[in-house]
C-alpha cells in the first residue's frame, strides 16, 4: 500500500496543472455545450492525460479593477488562486472595450500586472500567458467594439506583458476574418472555440517552457525586431550552421528619398527571439564599377553554392539610374563577413531587387525586376553562380507587378512572391502577393494577397522555413512613422490544404512599437 501511495504521489507531480482565466469566451458562451466545448476543455483533450486544464471563466469580468465587473472580486478568481496552477493563461480585456470600463483604461497596465503579480506570488510559481482579445464584431461603439480592441485594449495587453516580462499570445488574429464562427458577434462559437484551443494547445508543444526572460509575442521577439538602426527589404535563409539569417538593406538616416542607401548589414538567431547583429559586410565605396556619387545600395539577396556565400545586390554603374542597374555580386566563404566584390552578373536586364534561388537538384535561378519597368524576369545561372546560363527572360503570368521578387519552394510547388502597385485613399501602399507554378521559371497563376498593407507606402519580403515554421518577413515604418526609414519585421505564415498561402497577421503596427 505504502509503494501504492508513492507511485500515485509522483503520478501526481508530474501533472501540468493549467488555469484559464477569463470571462464568458473562456466560460464557454457560444458554444453548443460549455461543459464540453469551451476551449479550456478543447484544449484539455488536445494536450492529453499529462495536463489538467481548469476552466475559471466568469460572464463579463473584466481586467479593470473600476470595470463594472471586476475579475479580482470574483468567486471564480479565488477558486484560480487556490487551484496552485503550474500555468496560467489570462483571457481578460473584451469587456473591458466596452465604453463604461474603457474610461478607466489608464489604470488597465496597473491592474493587469497586479493580477500577474498575485498569480506569479503563488507557491507554484506558475508560468503566466496573457491572452490578446478576439475580435468583437457588434457594430455597437459603447459594447466590445473591434476598433478599441485593437487599438486600445490589445496594446494595453502588450504594455503590461512586457512590464512584467510575461508572454503573450496573439488571439486576435485566429478569429479576425472568422465572423462565421461567432453567431453573436461576441462569443465564438465549438468551432471557433477549437481554434483557440489548438493554438494553445501548438505553443505549448513547441515551447514546453517560456522561450525567453523577456516578453515574447507568440514565442517571437517583438515587431520590429531590430532598433538599433532603419533596415528594409529582409532576405531571409537558413545556412548548414542551423541558423536563420536575414539580410538587410539599410535607410540612412536622416534620408534623401531612398537615394543615399548604403552599408549592408546582416543579422542571425537561432530561436526567433534574440538577434545578433553581424555588422556591415558591404558599402558602396567597395564597388570598382559603382556609380561615382554613391548610394542606391538597394534590397539584396545571398545564395550558397559550391562552399560559398554568394552576396547580390543592385546598383547603378553611371549618374543615370535607369539604364544602369546592375547585379552585383560579392563572395565569402562565411556568411556574416569577408565578402569581397567580385563584379556584376552580365547579361541581366536593368533592373532592381535581385533574388536567387537554388532548386532541390542544385540548379540556380536568379530573378529580377522593378525600377524602370513593370516586367520581372527570370533565368538560370551556372555552376559558377556569376554568369547566366542563356537569356533572362519575362515571368508569364503575374499581375500587377512592381517590384520585390522573392522565390521559394513548398510541397512541389514554386511560389513567386512581390509587391503590387496598390493605391489606398489615393497613395501608394504596396501589398506583397504571390503566384504559384509547376516550374521555377513559370509560367504563373496568380493567387492573390499574402501580406496586406502595412504603415508604409513600399513592401518587400522573404519567405522562409525554420525549425518546422514558416515566416514572412518584410519591412514597416512603425518606429520612424516615414516611408524612407523602414525597420524589419517577421511574422508566422501558413499554407491552406490545397497549397495557397494564408493572408498573414500583421503583429505591427496593430502593437504600440517598442521604445
């Protein structure tokens, strides 16, 4: 018995004990059953026998301590604290949109991290995860109205996870385009519910443990993702070392349009969260056959081949830009440094934006396009990656194409990706969209939209896999709030069954940018 007894007590230590907090979402409102269906209880049977997931929902709480129904004042809170969770996940911030609480969301930072702080007191010492709220789609202004969702309440969620160092998870954006799975405008409902579950239920398999000291949203650094200075036009890949670089273009600051760009930078991680800065690898001052007045060192691209990194970028070899872009190339034999400018890839149409992709069978293909034409273009290099193999020629099929050529292979299949000429309340917001092909040369069926407008006139991006993960990276203007000092950014992306892309969440500037 006594052997029983002991078998059972560390059974039972080993037992992840999770509380969700929340209000009637959490509750289960909505849903056809909430003894079954509320996403606390979704996520149980997702996680299995190893977690015990409590549901501590209560109708209409709200964060605020002046909310007309206060968490902390509740039954429900108590029975939370005296659960001793090993996790705690906190969904409070809906009911706190509505006009008579909101009047009191200057105190909402305050009252959220003395929540955070009674939970982190506990003798459990229980990992806390801050919940941004779902959309409301109730066209009713003074009740839980989108716009102070996310312009309001969501940042104050922010602002409170990075005071207390505390991770979020961007919940916004499951249900966002989701208006068919929340019959009453509030409450999601089984469905939408699962889907709340099952990205809980994702984070906490791929980060058992918090990712970092430091406030993560969805396990990632937050949006941008370097300050240190304005970068633009991330090409990301990931090298035979297992980490994940991006590189950069750089807005020099204070600008003169986009012409004074110059100094190439690079960065790495290998968890999503810290960046290291490389430093510069290349100036325009290094390039023999480079126009004599300097800048115009615009969006780049790195291949690997043959135990080299080979380093593209356009420039201009006369005063006059637009008949004398070239690819440059410059080549290391690391990634990060000691690049050295071996001259220009000949033959290619005078053109910007660069980008080289290398096939499964060892193949390289170099694209190009945009500055002084609306045609992208496309074709083969040889071994030795600085010659062309034949003629470029233009890509049959996309639409609307204006610059920012990006390729990438998923499941058989060729993405091209770029930015359109898309005008919004009658100025320039480029979109990045994307075709598909059976053949990295085309010809392309257009697909539509993958990452919609930002804060900035232009966009340029990368897409990438790392460590089982797909991302978009491209750039915004959330630090300098100018189109010509652009700062790098990356967020999820995700493929639909049949292979299109997902439209991706932009976690910026919808966030309340980093000081």
């Amino acid at each position: 018995m006594l052997l029983l007894c002991a078998a059972l007590s560390v059974s039972a230590k080993q037992v992840i004990r999770i509380s969700c907090v929340g209000a009637s979402i959490t509750e289960g409102y909505g849903t056809e059953n909430k003894s079954t269906d509320a996403y606390p209880q979704q996520l149980g049977r997702m996680l299995g026998s190893n977690f015990l997931v409590s549901n501590y929902g209560n109708s209409g709480s709200t964060m605020l301590a002046k909310g007309d129904h206060p968490y902390v004042k509740t039954d429900t809170y108590a029975r939370s604290i005296e659960s001793m969770p090993d996790i705690v996940f906190i969904d409070l911030g809906g009911n706190d949109a509505k006009w008579r609480n909101r009047v009191h969301k200057a105190e909402f930072v305050a009252d959220a991290s003395r929540l955070i702080g009674t939970y982190r007191s506990l003798p459990t010492a229980p990992r806390i995860i801050l919940m941004t709220a779902v959309p409301g789609f109730t066209a009713d202004t003074t009740e839980i109205w989108d716009p102070a969702i996310v312009k309001e309440i969501n940042p104050l969620i922010i602002a409170a996870a990075r005071l207390m160092k505390v991770e979020v998870l961007d919940m916004h954006p499951v249900l966002e385009v989701r208006h068919d799975l929340v019959k009453d405008d509030i409450h999601p409902n089984r469905e939408g519910s699962r889907l709340m579950a099952e990205k809980m239920a994702g984070y906490l398999r791929r980060f058992p443990k918090k990712p970092s000291e430091d406030m993560t949203i969805d396990g990632m650094a937050d949006n941008p993702f370097f300050t240190a200075h304005y970068t633009a036009d991330p090409s990301a890949h990931v090298w035979k070392d297992g980490r994940l670089y991006v590189y950069a273009s750089h807005d020099i600051d204070p600008p003169r349009g986009c012409d004074l760009m110059d100094q190439y930078h690079v960065y790495s991680t290998d968890d999503m969260i810290h960046w290291k800065d490389h430093g510069e690898i290349l100036r325009q001052s290094q390039v023999p056959w480079g126009r004599k007045e300097g800048g115009f060192m615009w969006a780049p691209d790195c291949a690997y081949r043959n135990g080299k990194y080979y380093f593209y970028f356009p420039h201009p070899s006369e005063t006059k830009t637009e008949t004398s872009w070239k690819v440059g190339v410059a080549v290391s034999k690391h990634p990060d440094r000691g690049f050295k400018v071996t001259g220009y890839v000949k033959g290619v149409p005078s053109a910007i934006d660069p980008c080289v992709f290398v096939d499964d069978d060892g193949q390289a293909y170099i694209y190009n396009g945009g500055g002084t034409g609306p045609n992208c273009y496309g074709g083969k290099l040889k071994k030795n990656m600085t010659e062309l193999e034949g003629e470029m020629k233009p890509m049959q099929g996309l639409v609307d194409f204006h610059e920012a050529a990006w390729v990438h292979k998923y499941n058989g299949k060729y993405y091209l990706s770029y930015a359109d000429n898309h005008v919004e309340k009658g100025k320039q917001h480029n979109r990045l969209v994307y075709a598909m092909s059976d053949h990295p040369l085309g010809p392309w069926t257009y697909q539509g939209v993958y990452l919609p407008v930002t804060d900035c006139d232009t966009s340029h991006g990368s897409i990438v896999k790392y460590k089982g993960q797909w991302y978009a990276f491209y750039h915004n203007c959330a630090l300098s709030h100018r189109g010509n000092l652009r700062s790098i950014c990356v967020d999820p992306l995700y493929y639909c069954p049949d292979g299109t892309i997902e439209t991706v969440h932009l976690r910026n500037p919808r966030f309340a940018p980093r000081k």
